[in-house]
C-alpha cells in the first residue's frame, strides 16, 4: 500500500471513519477499527472520536517517529444512530480493501453509495409497525393489562407518526422527545378517565421505550470505563438531554391534564396470563432488529440473543438481584457476540446491540427525572442509585465477556 498516495490512502480512511461514526459505533471501537485499518495502509493514525466530532492525524510509518502529522482532518458530524446492515456492508468493504480485493478508490465509492442508500417505503411502514408492537410487548411485560397493551400499541403508532414527519423537519426533530412525551401521557391520561382505568405511568414508561436512551447511557459509561473520557462525558450529556426531554414532556402533560380536572385514578397491578410474556419478548425481539436494521438473513441470531439475553436478567434478578441478572445478560451477549465475530466473520455489534435493549436501565433513569420534577427527590435519589448500579453492572458483564472470549474484530 505504500505505493498508493498518501491522500488516497487518507480519504478512504476518512470516509471509513464517518461511515462507522454514522451507524452507531462506540468511540473506543471506532477509534480501535481505525486505528488498525491505517496500519494495514502503512499509515499511522492518531484519532479522537466524540459523538459529534472525529480528529484524526495521519502519518506515514517512516515518519511517524518524529511525532509531526503530515495530515490532519477534522471532522464535524452529528450524533450516529445504529443501522446494523449499513455496518456490515461496510465492514465487508474494509474487508476487501485491506486484503487487496478491491482498491482504495472502489472502496470510498462504494462508502458513498451506502451513505447515500434511503429507506424504502416497505421499511417505513415496517419500523411504523414496530414502533406500535414494541410498546404494546413492554407493556404486556410490565403487567399493565389487555387495555395498557392497547394504549401502549396506539402510543407507539403515534410516536411513529411523529418520529417519520420529524425526520423531514428540523423544528420538529428538535423537540422530537418532549413532543412523544407529551402526546403519551395526554392520550394515557385521557383513556383512563374516559375509556378504561390503566397504569397510566407504566403505560406512558412502555410507550417510549424505543426513545429511551438507554442504550446511550451504557455506552456512556462504557467509554468512560475504557478512559475515553471526552466521548464518554459528551455521550452521558447527550443521553441525560434526551431523558430530561422525556420527564419534561410528561410532567407538563401531567399538569395540563390536571389543569382541566383529568386526574386518572389509582390502579393495582393487573392479572394477565403469564404465557403473555413469552409472546411478548419474541415480537419485541423482532421489532428491535427491524429498528436497529439488523441483517435479513441474521434475524434468527438476532432474535435469539434479544431472548437469551432477557431470560439471564429474569433468572438472575428473580434468583439473586435484578443487578445480578443484568451482569449475567451482559456477560452472556458479550461473550456470545464475539464469538459470532469470530464464527461469520462480522461485526459482533450484530447480537450484541439488540441483546442488550431489553438490559439496559432507560427506564429507570426516565423514572428518575419524572420523581425529580415531581419534586420527590428522595424516591428519585434511590432510582437514581438503582440506574447507576444497573448500568455498572451491565457494563462489567459486557467488559468480563471480552475477557472471557476476547474479540477477534474491532466492531
């Protein structure tokens, strides 16, 4: 590769980077796949990724000793959001090109073209179905009731709504979570007074599950736990916007409803046949794996590890601790993902992103700020310690399963 020019060998790199930043990678991920590609190209590459931003200075290896970048690009990108078969297919190309398949220049345009892939209309309507099935699973999961389930599902369609028309507009997008927030509790709100009594809460905690950044909230304190402090802190930062977005959505609804005298009444926990669950986590798996655009061909995986992952946390926190059982899901997708890697030959975030949907505490941390602004600090102080210790768990089963199986693949 020495005898391709430095900018040629420089671009594929960059355009690799914001193509992995894109779909999702964590920093110290995207930093360590990088890192490695440069080295296959003869380059040496100092990178610091944020979910905002990616520095990256180049070198080539007969200069690198004299610590000077020949090169140096910066990088201004927003937030990536995982679609795991716009991953593969790159990891697939950063296959090809490092083992002389395919050249440099086929490679960055072969980047562009994924990039420049749209959703079809039959995956619109897809992710709008799954935005009402996922819900409506939680909700079953949760023990809200046949009526919770339907509330949960009509929710979730409207969320679905808004999330598509959010998309075209940026005014939208903007307040894309306060406006989710808002629309649940007020329709929760209204059914429980006019139509059916529910768990209003539980309902409006399924109903957005899918925006829950839960997911960000692992990966925050992953990085950080891997002294990516820069990425890990702006990470936290982004996650907790999003959740006070969430609270703030609910809270006002909550005294708008009030403000006209519709104050939903108590509910206990509703009877619902248990062979419900079972259903519920499978069409929750399916529905994740549309959302995160997982691989046609890789669903059964996917789904599998969704199920593996949730009847460890179950097992677990009935047997020992819910911070148990959520270390031993993390433990097992951790490990299990690597090996998939090892196995396909693709990256592991494939099983492992999915499978930890259903463990990671979003919930929790929505709750937290939802008792804050409600002004019950101290209820909201203990589910605040709860969020931290579920996501140190989580992240340790995921740290110890790279321990116990170490990953091949840097993704």
């Amino acid at each position: 590769m020495t005898s391709v020019p430095l900018t040629t060998r420089v671009e594929f790199i960059v355009e690799l980077a914001k193509r992995l930043h894109e779909y999702g990678t964590a920093a110290p991920r995207l930093e360590a796949a990088i890192s490695l590609v440069a080295q296959r190209l003869s380059l040496s590459c100092d990178i610091l990724s944020t979910p905002t931003s990616i520095i990256m200075s180049f070198s080539q290896f007969d200069n690198s000793e004299s610590g000077v970048a020949e090169l140096t690009q910066v990088l201004r990108l927003p937030p990536g959001e995982i679609n795991l078969k716009h991953l593969c297919l790159v990891d697939e190309i950063a296959d090809q090109v490092i083992n002389g398949v395919m050249d440099l220049a086929e490679g960055r345009r072969r980047l562009r073209d994924i990039a420049a892939l749209k959703p079809s209309l039959a995956f619109k309507l897809l992710t709008l179905l799954a935005y009402a099935i996922a819900p409506a699973c939680v909700a079953a999961i949760l023990l809200t009731g046949w009526a919770g389930v339907a509330t949960a599902a009509v929710i979730g369609f409207v969320t679905g709504l808004t999330a598509l028309s959010a998309r075209k507009r940026p005014n939208i997008a903007a307040a894309f979570e306060a406006i989710s927030a808002l629309l649940a509790t007020i329709i929760a709100t209204v059914v429980a007074v006019y139509l059916v009594p529910i768990q209003v809460r539980s309902v409006v905690v399924a109903s957005l599950i899918i925006l829950l950044p839960g997911m960000s909230l692992t990966a925050a304190v992953r990085e950080l736990s891997n002294q990516d402090l820069v990425s890990g802190t702006a990470r936290m930062a982004g996650a907790m916007a999003v959740l006070l977005k969430l609270a703030f959505g609910t809270v006002a609804a909550t005294q708008i409803c009030a403000l006209f005298g519709l104050v939903p009444p108590p509910v206990p926990l509703l009877a619902i046949p248990a062979w419900t669950e079972w259903v519920a986590v499978p069409l929750s798996a399916i529905t994740f794996a549309i959302t995160f655009r997982s691989p046609l061909r890789y669903f059964p995986i996917v789904i599998g590890a969704v199920i593996a992952g949730y009847i460890c946390t179950r097992v677990g926190g009935v047997y020992v601790s819910a911070a148990f059982g959520v270390f031993a899901g993390g433990l097992l997708l951790g490990a299990s993902s690597n090996v998939f890697a090892r196995v396909f030959n693709r990256p592991g975030a494939l099983i492992r992103e999915p499978g930890i949907i259903l463990l990671v505490p979003g919930s929790v941390g929505f709750r937290t700020l939802s008792f804050v602004f409600e002004r019950d600090v101290m209820l909201g102080l203990d589910t605040g310690i709860t969020l931290m210790t579920l996501l140190v768990a989580l992240v340790a089963g995921l740290l110890f399963g790279d321990l116990l199986v170490p990953p091949r693949r840097k993704l």
